[in-house]
C-alpha cells in the first residue's frame, strides 16, 4: 500500500509542477464559466440591459380635479420598480421621439395622445390610441415596453369601465344631479385603479419544476455553466496523469519499476488513485471557487460531497479508459480529446445544468457525464439524497465498465 | 550452486517470423565477480539482462538468480538485483534526491534508513551538492550517476549495468568504471554489458562474448585471448573500398581471418605479420588501391571477435 502511495503522489506531484497544465484544470474552466455566464447574466436569473424608451405625453386631462390618464401611464413606466427594466426618457414631440427609434437611440417610443383622459372620461365611445412605435431590428425590449404599456391602459379601460357602471347604477337609483354623477364615476374609476394595482386577486406566477421532495431553488447561471465546464475539464485533468503510463512506458522508467519487488497491480493501483486524487482536488478547488467567486449555492453538503466524488471516479475512469487505447502519448492525447469533446458536445458541459428538458435530457443520458449533469442539475435545484441517487449509480455503473477495461488493457500490455 | 546460472534461454520478438534475439544462451556467474556481456548492437546482451531482471520471459530454457527462478520467482529475484538500464529512466521534473527517495521506496525503504542511504548514495555518486536540482537540469554524466545511483540504494546483491557508459564523456565514464571496481571490491557481484571492448578488458573477471543472439565464447580474458593463439592483427586502411582484396587476402596463406571491408578499413588476422605486409601492399597496387594506413595489434578481445565471427566488434 505504501508503494502505491508513493507512486501516486510521485504521479500527483508531477501533475502539480506543469503549469500549462494547471491552467487547463483550473483557470480555463473558471474562465469560460465567467464569460459564459457573464453572457447569460450572472443574476439570479436571465437579465438583460435595460431599454431604452422615449415617452411623449400630449395628455392634458380631462379637466379640473380629474387625474390626467396619461400620466398615470407616464409615471407608471417611470416606476422605480421598473428601473432595471426600462431606461426612460421623455421628449416633448412624437417626432422627436420616433426619430430617436429611427436613430437607434432608443427601442421604442410611447407616444400618448392629447386625447387619452378625455376618451376615458367621456360617456360616448372615443377612440385614444396609444402608439408604440419601435426599433423592428429589436424583439425583447420593444416587447417589454408594449408590454407594461398594455398593462396600464388595461388598467386605464377598467377604470372608464368601473366608472360607467357606478354612473349607470346611480342613475337606476334615481340620481339625475349631473356633478354628483360624475363624481360617483370619478371615485369608481379611480378605486378599481387603486385596487387593481395594491390588492390584485387574480395573478400569474410564472414557476422552474420543482423537484419531488425538495425546496425550489434558482441557481445563478454562471453557477449552472461551472457545473458544466467543471466536469469537462476533470475529464482533462483525468487524461494528464493517465497519459503518465504511457510516459514512462516512453521514457524507461516504467520497465525499471517492474525490475522492482513492486507488484504491477501495485504500480497500475498507484497510478489509478494519482488520476483520482487529481481530479477530486480539481473539481473540489472548482466548487470552492465557484462558491467564491459566483457566490453558488451547490447545495447540502453531503450530497454535493457524494455526487463530487462520483464525479472525480467517472472522470478518473474515463482519462483511464481513452489512455488504455493509445499506444504513445501523442495517440492519447488526440484519441482523449477527440472523444471528450463529443462527450462535452453530447453531455451538454457547454450549457451546464441549463438545458433540463426535452430530447437533449433524455439524449445525454447515454454518457455518464450526462447523469452527472443531472444529478448536479437537481442539487441546484434543491434536490437531496432521493434526487441524485439514480445519477450517482448509473454513473459510478459507467465508471466500473470503463476501470475494468482499462485494467484488462494495461495488464495485458505490461504483464 | 552460482550466483547466477543461465541454461539454454531463448527469445523470439513476434513469433514466428520476428527476430531471435537470444538463441540457446547458456553461462554462470559466480559470487562476487564482475561478468561482461561483451558484443555489438543487435548482440542480445540487453535481451539477455532484460531475462535476468524479470522484464521478459524466456521462450525456453531457464535462469536462476542468487538460487531463485527468474520465471517462478521473480520478486524474490528482484529484490537481490539492482538494475542500470541503458537508456536513463529517472524522472527529470524531480531532483536527484526525490529520485533516489522514490525508487528507494520502490524497494521498500522508507523513514530515516532511507534517508541516511540516500545520502549515503548522493556522496558515492558525487551529488550531495547537487541533490536538490532537478535532473532535467543535470548534465548526461550527472544523469548516469544518478541512473546507476537508483540501483544502488538497497544495498543489492547483484548489479546488472546495460551499457551504462554510452554516450557520456571520457571523465563520467572513468567515474563510472571506477564506482564499478569499488562496488565489485565491496563484495557486489557485477553483470556489466559493453560493446566497448576496453571497458570489458579493464573490469571483468570474465567475460562472455554474444553475436547475433548467440554465444560464441565464455571465459577469462586471457582464455578468451588464447582461442586466436599467437596471432596478430593487421589494421589496413586503403584509399577506396577493394572488395577483390578481401577476398584476394582471405586466400592467402597464413591469413586466418578477414573482415568485411568498411569504408576502405579491413583488419587481418595472421601467424606471421612481417612476411605478409609485402604481399598486401603488393596486391593493393595490382588492385589499383593505396595502402594509406596499417597498424599491427597484439591478441585481444577485438581479435577474438574477428576471428569467431569474421567482423570486427565495430560492425
């Protein structure tokens, strides 16, 4: 046992002293999270700029001590609680306006009409568009803007309708003052104003699956992609010390440690558990890292433990297995990164945990980097013991096929 | 019962139609004494020790190392040998102590035993200032100090060196010889291969010589030198190659050997030098060929060679 240990901790050393290859174990993987994740949004969820909008209100009122309709709309588009949304700036003519779209200043221009509070307020059908006009390059954030703004004047038409049903059955209970009646309007409209804006009763909720037996979480999405690249480059990190078989097949020492009283299932054992203890302290840094840098919440620990060490055997037996092929290192290194690339292409490591439904989810079950996505994937979520017990054992199932090849393989050589 | 006992061995690389490197080896070592595998490339020598360390596996016949089968009981074999291979098999991102600490440990050391052995073997080889500096930055006499160190560290009964000396310069290697003669002195029994027939000569109390898988003579050297008599040996170097003059000079009376012609040289074994030298320079200059060296040499291991094979030991 000591003579494994000393060959693994030679191999490990010998790991730790190339740099280029420290680079790719540990700061390629952070780097790629970091842009990837930057490109999605580092939040906690999917963010984008805020847009840029132009409002013009033409809107005068309706007439003394009546609330001008266009701006409740103005000042609800002006909503602090919109501020990471939508970026506004008023502007004192709808040309101007729309020539700030035409220009590419702005995505989109809310142009409310002198008319807006008069329509509301009349008792005959008016007609009072509200225009939006927008950059037809742009989808998202126009469709933000109309958005809000569909919102509002929803709002706004609940209100004239509240108001017209109050006048309507004030008139069935006989009263004909004409003041008091648009009084009892005005008080209807701008109470289902205030109500449908403080106390909604109807709402839309908008939920991720939640995973059986666990809380809902959101995982940020540079967390999400670290997942990814970290299994990806363990699968590298594995290769680098498994192509040290092949190395010192090459450079003699090899054949001399078999003119040693050291058994070769001794030296075959030393070497697998240098590849192991590789990258487990490979994707242990990655996961601190992350928790560091991307403030990632991976989850309970003992799971995150079991399913990182599940991680680091699948990852040790895959370096293992493309090695056992290879005749010399130059072989291995372009057979493992050949096949690792299709792994990381089919598994899904370029997108992490994101993608969790659909034909891929089922696809990238055939690798066991798959499965341990998906195990990952549920303790982001919120998932426990129960949801990554089914990935850790279809995985670790992978990884004893792939340590019993590569066995038979290197035995069969050296023996 | 020998040190070490060597019957029939035979080794064929990718059977049947690879080469036969080793060809019914037969030959004993006795306790303490130095044994050279003398021969050219392609001789077997390394094919041979590799048998001896455990490394290959005979075809047929057997070897016995210190009483144990190198077949049925290689770990016990492996732990009275210590090997020097001929290539340098050291870890160059190390340093020559983590070196020795490692293949130490391969031999089971550990703790301060080995600690004290590793600074007894850095003083034997000349590195205990240089210990800490990575091998890769070590000079190829440096390397095959540390390389021949290795074998050492566990006191080894045997010590098989595979052409430790090639490639090195002329003051690592008088090192080398030297570090042999003392471990050889200090009761080590040596297994030494050399196509270098000097080195053969100045260290060995025997000496076995190989060609083409086989060999063709076992013996002290004065046994050896005895198989070419009273014979000496005529160096010639000519302005061209005279494939006729070779076999012109084969002819001759009193000629026991010629080698083949390399580059214009031949080497010529005769009884009787000073009656012959006239012909050759006669029959250089029927041939059309100049005569533009020649030498005589005393009876030595070269000789022998040329006479049991008809080709110099530098072909």
């Amino acid at each position: 046992m000591m003579k494994a240990l000393s060959i693994a901790w030679k191999d490990t050393v010998h790991v730790y002293r190339d740099i280029a290859g420290l680079a790719m174990m540990f700061i390629a993987p952070l780097v790629l999270a970091t842009v990837l994740g930057a490109a999605f949004g580092s939040g906690d969820n999917f963010s984008i700029a805020a847009v840029r909008t132009v409002i013009v209100d033409q809107d005068k009122g309706a007439g003394a001590g009546t609330p001008a309709a266009g701006a409740m709309l103005s000042a609800a588009l002006e909503s602090p609680d919109l501020g990471d949304l939508l970026a506004i700036t008023r502007l004192d003519s709808p040309e101007k306006a729309r020539t700030a779209v035409d220009d590419g200043d702005a995505a989109a221009a809310v142009i409310i009409p002198a008319g807006l509070s008069s329509a509301l307020a009349s008792s005959v059908a008016q007609e009072a568009n509200v225009e939006i006009y927008k950059d037809p390059a742009l989808v998202v954030g126009p469709s933000i803007v109309a958005a809000v703004t569909e919102s509002v004047v929803q709002t706004l038409n609940g209100s004239r309708a509240a108001a017209a049903a109050a006048a309507r059955l004030a008139v069935s209970r006989g009263v004909t003052d004409t003041a008091r009646l648009a009084g009892i309007a005005s008080k209807a409209g701008t109470a289902f104003a205030l109500q449908a804006q403080t106390d909604a009763q109807v709402t839309v909720e908008a939920r991720n699956p939640v995973v059986e037996g666990s809380i809902e979480k959101r995982p940020n999405v540079a967390s999400q992609v670290l997942i990814g690249m970290m299994l990806f480059f363990m699968l590298f990190g594995a290769a680098t010390p498994a192509h040290s078989v092949l190395e010192e097949h090459r450079n003699g020492t090899l054949s001399r440690l078999f003119t040693t009283p050291t058994p070769r299932s001794i030296i075959l054992s030393g070497k697998f558990l240098a590849v192991f203890v590789v990258v487990l302290v490979q994707a242990a840094i990655l996961l601190l890292a992350g928790l560091l840098l991307f403030k990632a919440d991976w989850g309970e620990p003992g799971p995150v433990v079991v399913l990182t060490v599940c991680s680091a055997i699948v990852a040790a037996s895959l370096g293992l297995v493309t090695v056992s092929f290879a005749k010399t290192v130059g072989q291995a290194g372009a057979v493992s990164s050949a096949i690792f690339v299709f792994l990381g292409l089919l598994s899904g490591n370029f997108t992490g945990t994101i993608v969790t439904s659909g034909p891929f989810a089922t696809i990238r079950r055939i690798s066991p980097v798959g499965w341990l996505l998906e195990g990952w994937s549920k303790l982001l979520y919120g998932g426990s013991w129960g949801s990554i017990a089914l990935p850790v054992l279809v995985a670790l199932a992978f990884a004893v096929v792939f340590f019993g090849i590569s066995v038979f393989f290197f035995r069969r050589r050296y023996a | 019962m020998e040190a070490i006992e060597v019957e029939g061995l035979q080794k064929q690389f990718d059977p049947p139609k690879g080469p036969v490197a080793v060809n019914d080896v037969s030959f004993e070592i006795h306790e303490g004494e130095v044994f050279s595998l003398l021969g050219p490339n392609g001789a077997g020598k390394t094919t041979t020790i590799s048998i001896l360390s455990c490394l290959l596996k005979p075809d047929r016949g057997e070897a016995r190392v210190g009483g144990f089968s190198v077949t049925r009981q290689p770990e016990k074999v492996k732990g009275l040998i210590g090997v020097v291979p001929q290539d340098i098999a050291l870890y160059e991102d190390m340093s020559g102590r983590e070196n020795l600490l490692f293949w130490g440990r391969m031999y089971g050391m550990r703790g301060a035993s080995l600690d004290k052995r590793v600074d007894e073997v850095l003083e034997l080889i000349g590195l205990l200032d240089r210990q800490k500096d990575r091998v890769g930055k070590y000079s190829g006499g440096m390397k095959r100090r540390v390389n021949i160190g290795a074998a050492l560290l566990h006191n080894p009964r045997f010590l098989y060196l595979d052409e430790p000396t090639v490639g090195i310069d002329p003051q690592s290697r008088r090192s080398i010889l030297d570090k042999v003669k003392d471990l050889n002195a200090a009761g080590v029994t040596v297994l030494y291969t050399t196509h270098y027939m000097e080195e053969a000569q100045e260290l060995s109390d025997r000496i076995g010589i190989m060609d083409q898988g086989n060999m063709i003579a076992v013996g002290t050297q004065g046994e050896l030198v005895r198989l070419v008599g009273e014979r000496t040996r005529i160096d010639v170097a000519l302005d061209r190659d005279a494939d006729i003059l070779a076999g012109q000079w084969r002819r001759l009376s009193g000629v026991t050997s010629v080698s083949e012609p390399d580059d214009g040289h031949m080497s010529l074994l005769t009884d009787d030098a000073n009656t012959l030298m006239p012909t050759l320079f006669e029959n250089a200059r029927t041939a059309g060929a100049r005569i533009t060296e020649i030498s005589l040499a005393e009876p030595n291991l070269e000789m022998v060679f040329l006479h049991l094979t008809g080709r110099a030991l530098r072909d």
